[in-house]
C-alpha cells in the first residue's frame, strides 16, 4: 500500500475505495446464481459490456460534478441541466430505487440470519429489521467508515475462500448456455457494479488533486469487478446447479461444509449489516435535507417503506435485485448521459473530459432502457 500511495498519493486512494466500499455490497452474493442461471460465457459476457458501460457513465458523472457548483447529489444536478421536471422525476426514481435497495438489504439480512440461527427467514427479517430501523438512529458519523472496513473485510474472504476451495472446482460447471435466461443477469449485474452516488464525496476527497478524479473512478470500479469475477468463479465452479440466490446455502452444500455455512452467513449478515446502516442513514438524510420532511418522519418513511413492501410479499431477492438494477439505476443512467449533453455548455473547465460520439450515446441509453423493459 506503501508503494501505491507514494506513487498515487493518500487521497486518491481514499477516493478510489471510498467508491470500492460503496460497490462492493449484497449485490455481490446474487451473481453467481445468475451466472449460473444464464450460463457463465453468456453472463460474463454481459457482465463485461455492463462493466465497461457503467465505467463510462461513472466518469461522465465525475465530469459533470466537476463543471458544477454548490448542490452535487444527483436530484440537484438534474434540476441544474435538465429542468425541475426531470429534477422531480429524478427524485422519484432515486426515492423508489432507494426503498428497494433497503427492501433487498432485509430480505438479504433475513435470509442470512436464517441461515445462522435455523429460524424461519420470515422470523429473521423481522429480527434484522428491527435493530437496523433502531441502529439508523444513531449519529452518521459512526458509520462514516464502515463501507471501507466491510469492503476490505470482503475483500480479503473472497480471496481466501478461493485459495482454499480452489481444488473443489468442478471446470463442467462453466459449461452449459440457456437463452430463456440470457438477460436474468442485466440488473443484477448493474445493481452490483453501480456506485455512482459516492462520486461527489470523491471530489471533496481528492481536494486540490481533482485531475486524479478519472483515474480513481476507474480504479474504483474496476477493483469490484474483479473481485466479483473472482467470487462467482468460485462459488459457481465448486457449486455449479447447486448455486443458491444467496451463494452460501448452495456452496456449503456442495462442500457439505457446515463450518462454510456458518462464515458464509456470519460474512453475508455482517456484510449486508453494514451496506444497511450506511445507506439507510444516506437515505434518512436524503429525506430530512432535500425533501425537507422532520427527523421522525424522515426515520419512520426510510424503515416504513421497504418494510411494507416486505410484508406485501416482495420477498424475491434475484427478482427485487433484478428490478431495482435494471429500472431505477437504468433510468439514472440515461439522465446522466442527458446533462452530460447540457453540462458541457458550463463555463466551468472541469479536470478531465469524456467524449462520446452521438451515436454512443443512443446505443448506451438503448441498452438501459431495453434492459429495464426486459426485466419489468
């Protein structure tokens, strides 16, 4: 890390994994189900396009950060480019995509928690969500560093499950292609490599340094694309057929490892605990400072939404991951690749700049809003 640092300098590095820690989240336990679903040429193929694209939209989006001044969340600079209009419906999509992203994070908390403590997963999301609508209370600022710890924590599991699993995997399993479940990966995949809200606090992180801005969003995303690669190699080659939604039931099975179940779960609740906190405290504030509700009413929306949702019977964790990746983050892809057009009318000079031909642009947005399309 030495090395690094003195070559690159402290902030950037804070900047780059402050976006590592915000992509590498629950999403990273759906992909190898997916993968195994569509089969693994297919989907990494896929997984590969995704990647590059949302690479692409990442940087516009530091771009466009940079040429703007004062209020930088995404609902602000719609207003900014595109009009109130959009700024509202900006709004709705990042609210709705936001309870469905806490809506994944209970039922992923609830399955995990199941998986550790034998009770029914109904049970278990009630429990996980009653602490996480109570720990939401407390002070942002102790969780200011969480995703970083938690990230890093995964990091280094990934790493260690494939060096000693490694001689479990069965190569058969990458075999095999189903066309009726080519596109299941889409919004998995988007949901999983997605971490663009984040890139405003990189700005403040880099400082004087905001030249470094591009390469800190590559690093940043590039990182969580390798190490998910590295995870559904694994849990995929050892679990083939077996592969579940939430990747540990099916890869302590195949293992018929009960202490693999037990780290899996214990890896995949503090995991999703920690992405949780975080995002539902964002999400709280989000209510609080922008849409100007009071404290309590902010609190009991964050947790009262996707709670409802919960007890609806949305309890799907591919097909809410699905939807959430695909609709929500897929519409946010084709409002950033809109002021992208507007902001370079600013007379701010930003450090770097993205150029895309005009036929680029339409394929882009063609791919999300087809992808959306597809998944709903």
């Amino acid at each position: 890390m030495t090395i690094f640092a003195n070559k690159h300098g402290k902030n950037f590095w804070l900047a780059t994994l402050s976006l590592v820690g915000t992509t590498i989240g629950a999403g990273i336990f759906s992909l190898p189900y997916v993968f195994a679903k569509a089969g693994f040429f297919a989907a990494l193929a896929e997984f590969v396009i995704l990647v590059f694209i949302v690479l692409i939209i990442q940087q516009i989006l530091g771009e466009i950060t940079l040429r703007a001044s004062g209020h930088k969340r995404l609902v602000g600079l719609a207003s900014e480019y595109l009009g109130g209009a959009w700024g509202k419906l900006v709004t709705v999509s990042v609210l709705l995509g936001g309870i469905g992203v806490m809506l994944i994070y209970i039922i992923f908390g609830g399955r995990f928690f199941s998986l550790l403590t034998g009770l029914n997963e109904f049970l278990s999301a009630a429990i996980f969500f009653a602490v996480w609508f109570l720990a939401i209370l407390l002070p942002p600022k102790i969780f200011g560093k969480t995703e970083f710890y938690i990230s890093s924590i995964m990091i280094l599991a990934v790493v260690a499950i494939l060096i000693f699993n490694f001689g479990y995997i069965d190569w058969n399993n990458f075999r095999g292609f189903n066309m009726k479940n080519i596109l299941l990966p889409y919004g998995v995949i988007l949901f999983a490599i997605t971490g663009y809200t984040v890139i405003p606090k990189m700005e403040d992180l880099l400082g004087a340094e905001k030249h470094k801005l591009k390469k800190a969003i590559q690093y940043g995303t590039l990182i969580p694309a390798m190490v998910y690669l590295a995870f559904v190699f694994v849990i995929l080659g050892v679990s083939g057929q077996m592969t579940s939604p939430d990747a540990v039931l099916g890869f302590s099975q195949a293992l018929n490892s009960r202490w693999m179940m037990f780290f899996g779960s214990l890896l995949g609740l503090f995991a999703v605990a920690g992405a949780a906190l975080s995002y539902g405290v964002y999400f709280r504030e989000t209510l609080w400072y922008d849409l100007k509700l009071s404290r309590l009413s902010a609190w009991a929306l964050t947790g009262l939404m996707p709670l409802l949702l919960f007890l609806l019977g949305a309890r799907d964790i591919i097909s809410t991951v699905n939807i959430v990746g695909a609709v929500f983050f897929g519409f946010q892809v084709v409002v950033i690749l809109m002021m992208h057009k507007k902001s370079q009318k600013s007379e701010i000079q930003p450090a770097y700049k993205i150029s895309l031909s005009k036929p680029f642009y339409y394929i882009i947005g063609a791919i999300a809003i087809l992808g959306a399309i597809s998944s709903l």
